[in-house]
C-alpha cells in the first residue's frame, strides 16, 4: 500500500466509522472513532511510492 492509498482509506475509515458510530452509539461513538483511526494508523503497512 503507497502512502496516497493509505491516507485515502484512512480518510475514508475516519468519515465511515465516525459516521456509523455516532449514529448508534451518540458520544461514545467519537471515542470509538478515534480510536480505530489510531489503530489503522499505527498498524498501516507502510511502502515507499515508486516515483520516490
């Protein structure tokens, strides 16, 4: 995965899990949210860009 690929699905990640978790869950889904981001972040499996 490039770094572009990674920022999209974690741009997407953010807005999805952000979304569905506060629908269901109100407050606590922001913190739920926040959390998953972090993950994602920390565990994204990081590759040079072939023009880089």
């Amino acid at each position: 995965m490039t770094t572009r690929e990674a920022l999209c699905a974690i741009l997407i990640s953010i807005l999805l899990v952000t979304a569905g978790l506060v629908w269901l869950l109100g407050p606590y889904g922001l913190i739920g949210g926040g959390v998953a981001v972090l993950l994602m972040t920390l565990f994204t499996d990081k590759k040079e860009d072939a023009d880089g």
